[in-house]
C-alpha cells in the first residue's frame, strides 16, 4: 500500500487569455489518483469539505481506484489554488486557505499510513495543523517503510521561510527518497547551483535525489554516484501535475517492481522507475489541468 498524505483543494486553471476552469487537485491528491490510475493500492490520507467541491473531490478519488477509508470531511470551505498559466505553459499559483479544509488535517491514524510507502510533500509540509501532523508521521514510520518526499515548495504561502526550510531539513532527513524541481533547490539554497544544492540535501539523509529540471532531464544522485535520466520532447499544454504524476509513476513502478526501502541505493534501479515516472508525466502535460494516464495510455512496454 502507498500511503499518499497532503492536500486536496481545487486549481482554479486560468488561461492567458483569461478563460477559468475549476479543475480538481492539490499535488499530493493528484499523486494519488495517478497511482491509482497506473493500478497500484494507493490510499489517500487527507481533508475535504463537505460542500460541493470536497464531494467532487472525494468522488473522484474512489473512481480513480483510491482508498478512502482515511479521508476526513469537515464543514469547512474548500481550498482554492489559483493557477495563472503563461504562454509556455507553465503554471504560478496564488492560494486561498484561511479557514478552508486542506490544512484541517490534526491527526493521522498510525492504521492510515501502515503500508511499504509513505508519500508527502507540497502544502503537506507548509500548512497548520496538517505540517505538524504530517512530520509526526513521518517520524513515526517503522524502520522498513520506503518514505518519499517531492519538496514542491509554494513560496506564496510561506509566511516563515527559515521555519519551513527547518522542518524540511527534518523530514528529508528521514526520507529515503526525494524529489525536487531547479525551483525547489533555488528556494532552498537562493542562489546555488542547484546540483550543489541536491548534494546538500543528500547530506541530510536520504538514500537518492530525484532533481527534475524540465526538458533538461532528471538527475539522479545517491551517495558516490550522479546521472542524468534524459526526457522525450512532447508538446507541452500545461505542467499542472507534471511533477505529482512523475511522483506516482515512480512509486507505482518502484512497488510493483518488488523493490523497497533497501533498493533505493540502487542506481540502475533508480534509473529504470525515473525513465517509467517520466512516461507518466509526458503524457500529463499535453492534457490541460491535473489529467494522470491510466496504464492503458502507457507505452506496452512500460513496466507495471
């Protein structure tokens, strides 16, 4: 079991020429529903309002073959993301979160998260309550249990930088995998070469270090070894769920390929679930909005 905690909210996609479409997201809720999608027993761990957006949202969830048993609802609006997309296709979000469902997470149920794989990431680790229960169930995870973290920061709604770098400087070192954008890494380390900047948090603790730097490829790096996983030229719609679908198509790969927490040293290992997330997110981001393939829209060869 994947046991994928974080946010849930709706992507208001806004386009360059001023077009709104309400489309459902939050990373760690498009991370789930794409594991879903690719066939692996996912569960969803999370808040969602009890109005027409949370029902929607939930719904959602079960069609794309998610365990719900984990998903709280609460009589709190739902949180909104506001995601401008430029002529590139490239998205920057504005939030509406006061007093809104997604950070209502107080408490995760040690059953919730009992299974090979803890994902989290995003608003997971910037909102309150949620940041803090999500740490305590990192902390808590048994010894055998493969955590992975996409760092995906959202500097628009970090009112403490010094104390998000903090706690995510504590849970990486936990992690055992991790994922992070040139954008995350230049948050993290303003002004460093984003390759020095994903040594550093190698350093921290986790085994690998996914840095995905767009049409440049993924560099792998795990303790005396670097590589880079080249990507395929596509035609790019939007990236909304590019990184969170890169995230499932590795997990999806990784567990159904029989490996753990103790493989992800491995680099060839490593390569093979990077080359696979990348087909997922290939498909991804020629759809517009958040759309995660299933594994029928996946190329016959790709290894689940």
């Amino acid at each position: 079991m994947i046991s994928v905690v974080g946010e849930a909210l709706i992507d208001l996609v806004i386009s360059p020429s001023g077009e709104i479409v309400a489309k459902l997201g939050g990373a760690p809720f498009n991370t789930a529903r794409a594991c879903g999608r690719l066939g692996a027993d996912v569960r969803f761990v999370g808040v969602v309002s009890d109005d027409r957006f949370g029902s929607m949202l939930a719904a959602r969830l079960v069609d794309d073959g998610v365990d719900t048993s984990a998903l709280v609802r609460v009589d709190l609006p739902t949180t909104l993301a506001a995601a401008e997309v430029d002529d590139h296709g490239t998205a920057t979000y504005r939030f509406y979160i006061d007093g809104t469902s997604a950070p209502a997470l107080r408490v995760i149920d040690p059953a919730a998260v009992d299974g090979e794989v803890i994902f989290t990431g995003g608003l997971g680790l910037v909102l309150q309550p949620m940041a803090d229960a999500v740490e305590a169930a990192i902390d808590a995870s048994r010894p055998d249990q493969l955590v992975m973290v996409d760092v995906n920061c959202r500097p628009k709604v970090i009112a403490d930088r010094a104390g998000y770098v903090d706690r995510v400087t504590r849970v990486v070192g936990r992690a055992d995998v991790v994922k992070a954008s040139d954008e995350d890494l230049d948050y993290l380390s303003p002004g460093a070469d984003p390759l020095a900047a994903a040594r550093d948090l190698l350093a921290a603790g986790p085994s690998a270090v996914l840095v995905t730097r767009g049409g440049d490829g993924v560099h792998v790096l795990v303790a005396g070894a670097e590589t880079v996983v080249d990507v395929d030229s596509v035609g790019v719609v939007d990236t909304i769920g590019a990184g969170d679908s890169f995230a499932a198509g590795f997990l999806s790969w990784w567990v159904a390929s029989g490996a753990g927490r103790d493989d992800t040293g491995d680099v060839d290992r490593l390569i093979a679930a990077v080359r696979a997330a990348n087909d997922v997110a290939a498909v991804v981001v020629t759809r517009r909005g958040a759309d995660p393939p299933y594994r029928s829209e996946l190329p016959d060869d790709w290894s689940l």
